[in-house]
C-alpha cells in the first residue's frame, strides 16, 4: 500500500515539474519574442522618435544623437587636388557671382566686379555627411562643410561720383550644411540626369573688407553697403530652397527648378507673458516674420507701447516654394528708439505640420534662439492663425497669383471659390495693386458656459458675467450675473454687425459682480477666419490671464454681400 501510494506521489510529483517546466520555458519563450519585438522597434526609431518618447529635459547633457558620418577619407583626397579644383572652381564662381552681385548692387555705386578671385591654398573640410529619406525618386545627401580660407578676392568698385576702389574681402570663415540632389534617376551611367546644389544651412559666415591702399570707413555707409550686398546675393541665390542644378546627361530638367508651390496666410493675433526687457516701465514690443530670411520678404508688425500682453491682429502672406522642409519663423523685439531693437524671444513653425485649406490656430513658446534645443526660461507666447493654400487646390484655395491679384489668396476664397489660373507675377507687383476687401455680416456669439473657474471671493466662489466685444467697431454686450458660481451656465445669444470680417475679432472677458465693483477673473480672444470659412462652430477657449478656467462658445457667422473700397 505504501509503494503504491509513493508511486501515486511521485508520478504526481513528476507531472508538476514537467508542467511547471513546460510553462516556465513557454514564459520564457514569450518574453525572449516581446523582446526581440521591441529591440526590433528600437532599431527602427530615428532621432525624431526618440525625442517624441523622452523629451529633451530627460536625456542627460553628454547623450547627443547624430546622423552624421566622417569624411576623413575625403577630406585628405580633397588636400591633394585642391590646386587643380581651386583654379577650375574659381573661375566658374566668378563667372557666375558677377552677375548677382550687379543685380544686388547699391545705389550708391555705378559698378562692381571682380578684378581678381582664387580660393586660396587652404581647401574646405567636410565634418560630415548624411543621406537624407525621401520618396525614392532622387539621391539627397547633405555635407557639412567648414572654410577657413585664405582666398585672394579682389572687388573692383566704382562709386557714383567716379572714385575707383579695390576693395580686398579677406579674412573668410564660413561653416554650413551643402545638399546635393541626384535626380532623376537613369538606367544609364552615372545613373542620374542632374545635380542640385543649394546651401541648406548656413551656420555661420564672416568676412572683412578692406580698401587697398585706403580706409574704406572713409566713405560713410559704403562697408555696411558692400557687406549686405554680399551677404543678400548668398541668401537669395544660393540658400536652400534655392537649387542651382547641373545638367550630367543632356535633357530638360525646368522641374527641378525652384518654383512657388503655394501661399501661407499668417494672422499675428496677440502675445502674452513677454519678458519685461526694459528697466523702466514695459518692453514695447513688435513681430518680424518671415519664411526666406530676404530683406523683400520679411514682414513687420506695429509696435505695441508699454505691453507685455500685446493683441496686434494683423494679417501677411508668405509664398511657399518647399512645404515639405521650409518653415515660418517669427521673432518678437523690444523697440528701443534710440538704440537697436533687443530681442525678446522667437519660435517657428514647421509648414509641412499645417493641413492645406484648413485653419490652424497655435500657441508657440518663445525660446532665446531657434538653434538650441533647451531653453526653460520662460520668454512668453505668441499666437498665431495659419492657413496654408496650395496652388490649385480644388476645395476653393486657391492661386494668389490669379486674375485678381488684388486680394490675397483667403479674400479671393471669401469672395467667390472659383479656381483660379497661374500668372508669373512677382510678389512685390501683387502687394502693390493690394486693395481692402470688406467682407461684412452678422456675427451670431451664444455663451453656453465656463468652467473651472478661479475662486474670486472669500468663500471660495464667484458672480461672473462675460462681457463681448468686437475690438475693431468697439460694440459691447454682457451677460447676465449667475450667483454663486464657479462653473456658470449662461446659454444666452449675441448678434453683432461686423463691418470687416477679416480684420476685426472677438473679445470675451470674464468678470467677477460685487456690490461695490467688479474684479477681473480672466478672458479668450478669437479672430474671425475660422468661422468665416467653417460658418458655423463650437468649441471650448481657455482663459488667459487666469489661473484657471475655459469659456464654451458657439460661434455662427451670416454673410452679407461682399464689397470693395474704391
């Protein structure tokens, strides 16, 4: 009896450990394979993913991530067969600047030229080299380059009143980010019909001038007219999306030229919170804007006086020749009258983040400079309204360059939704025969309720009413007062005659009823694109300047016939 009963127990016994084993070595199965999957994710992540898991503040301040690989090889091949490069490289760029920098040519001068130009002994060297994805259509591969030169460039330069210079550009260092495109792709050698070169990035370009034989600060304004000359030709024929393109195999390459694939529509609405950088009272501060860093090109807000919290309201437009990679900056300053402006803070944008035809309001943090990664102090926000409209795009957003180059590409949808067809105007033409357009209606405001309120009174509780206002024609209409509220309901409707939809907007503000005031709890402020295109909507606004709180609105906008000033 006991024999069979040890028998039963070790039999028992036996199974267990072999099914405790089987489902260890199964665990273990599984997790070696969740494992491997993750590793395998990991593998794939790029730069961009990782930092959209672990933001900057996590990773420690030795962790760097590159996509860049060394040029060593290069670099020492380059030292060889730089005497043959910089005498066949020489004359191809002065063959080529001349032109441009006549064309960029101050008006204080009559002429400009090169009497002398070689690249010097010293060769560029390239600190590194990535291959950039794309749609696999083209081979992209950007060089980072660094130039401390010892080039003999001589400008020969002929004022005005007759005076000859020759003026010495010495002293060059530049480091930058070249892109060269390898399209399109052949099924003969060397495998691609072209090249396209472009500076991608310029990190960094400094020069000095100097009169042979002479003092060039002898001539007032004549070094600063020279410098931005040369830094303007750079700028505009060479920085990217700017391609010079390099025919290899004999063909038609006009599609890999730089050509306007559409216009961004920038509503600059207000700021809130800037830096104070005036010791006495407030910064006065303005915007500039731009996508192309080109004097021609860069927009330019009015100043608000005394205003940390400034509402400008001002509507520009951009013409976009790359979505894909180029983006909208905008920096604020603080105007000084006597002394240059100082900076406050700047933020960008990056255009392929936009949806085309749809209205994208943003709130951008201000850091000290687009180049570096953390910057925690707290410089203020900006808001800004974006709408992207691609050229030919069928649901009404359409050409600016079209018939009625009066109006800018969102007056033109406001005004009929036709499609438009292509003209080869430049910008500056357009923005000269620009009129108003008044687009006039009826906007309807139901204040449904707020939320979440800040406690206005010793109780813990607050009265609030909303008071509405249009900030352009000034009209005013408030709320009724619900007693003992932090989360009011209202749902009561407003009906203002707006007489310039594009340019006016709404203000609500929150306020607290006492019998012997009112106190100030906090406000939205909404400009008027959204429901103009939409029509109608509803959503739900945080309040600024409060510690807490958002307003729920219903907003609907009923059109009258659009007119132009004359």
């Amino acid at each position: 009896m006991a024999f069979i009963l040890g028998l039963v127990l070790g039999i028992t016994f036996g199974l267990a450990v072999i099914v405790g084993f089987v489902k260890s070595e199964n665990h273990r199965s599984r997790r070696r394979s969740e494992l491997a999957t993750t590793v395998a994710a990991f593998a794939r992540m790029t730069v961009d993913d990782s930092r959209k898991i672990f933001p900057s503040e996590f990773y420690p301040s030795w962790v760097s991530f590159t996509q860049w690989q060394k040029l060593k090889w290069l670099n020492q091949h380059l030292s060889k067969i730089w005497p043959y490069v910089n005498e066949a490289a020489s004359e191809l760029i002065k063959t080529n600047v001349e032109p441009v920098l006549e064309q960029y040519r101050p008006i204080i001068l009559s002429s400009l030229k090169f009497s002398k130009f070689t690249l010097g002994t010293v060769a560029p060297q390239f600190t590194g080299i990535r291959i950039v994805e794309d749609d696999g259509a083209s081979v992209i591969l950007d060089l980072e380059m660094k130039w401390d030169g010892n080039p003999s460039i001589v400008l020969d330069i002929k004022t005005l009143v007759g005076v000859r210079l020759p003026v010495q550009v010495k002293n060059i260092g530049f480091t930058g980010v070249f892109r060269l495109i390898f399209k399109p792709l052949v099924n003969e050698l060397p495998c691609f019909g072209a090249v396209c070169y472009s500076l991608k990035e310029k990190k960094d370009l400094d020069f000095t001038l100097k009169v042979i034989g002479g003092d060039i600060s002898a001539i007032p304004g004549l070094y600063s007219s020279i410098e931005g000359t040369i830094r303007d030709a750079i700028e505009d024929t060479m920085t990217w999306p700017v391609r010079k393109i390099i025919p290899i195999i004999p063909g038609d390459y006009s599609d890999l030229e730089l050509k306007p694939v559409g216009t961004l529509e920038v509503k600059l609405v207000q700021a809130k919170q800037l830096t104070n950088k005036d010791l006495v009272g407030k910064s006065d501060p303005y915007a500039v804007l731009y996508i192309r860093p080109l004097r021609e090109r860069m927009k330019t807000s009015k100043t608000i006086n005394n205003d940390l919290n400034p509402i400008w309201n001002e509507h520009f437009e951009f013409i976009v020749e790359d979505e894909t990679t180029q983006h909208l900056v905008v920096k604020i300053y603080d105007s000084e009258s006597l002394q240059s402006s100082e900076l406050i803070g700047c933020a960008q944008v990056r255009l392929n983040e936009l949806q085309p035809g749809k209205v994208k309001d943003v709130w951008l943090k201000l850091v000290k400079d687009l180049e570096v990664q953390r910057d925690n102090k707290n410089r203020g926000q900006v808001q800004l309204e974006l709408l992207y409209c691609p050229f030919g795009m069928e649901n009404g957003f359409t050409n600016p360059f079209g018939s009625d180059s009066s109006m800018t590409s969102l007056e033109k949808v406001l005004k009929t939704g036709a499609n438009r067809t292509d003209v080869t105007e430049n910008e500056k033409e357009i923005t000269q025969k620009k009129r108003e357009v008044i687009v006039r209606g009826v906007l309807s405001v139901t204040v449904i309720s707020a939320e979440d309120l800040p406690p206005a009174d010793v109780m813990g509780k607050a009265d609030p009413y909303a008071v509405l206002s249009l900030k352009k024609s000034g009209t005013k209409s408030k709320t009724r007062v619900v007693n003992d509220s932090l989360n009011p309901v209202w749902n009561q409707t407003f009906d203002f005659v707006v007489e310039d939809g594009l340019h006016d907007m709404l203000m609500v503000e929150i306020w607290d009823h006492d019998t012997f005031g009112k106190d100030y709890m906090g406000r939205c402020i909404l400009t008027l694109t959204r429901v103009l295109l939409e029509g109608e909507y509803s959503d739900s606004f945080q309040l600024d300047e409060s510690k807490s709180g958002k307003l729920n609105l219903h907003l609907k906008w009923m059109p009258q016939p659009i007119m132009r000033d004359s």
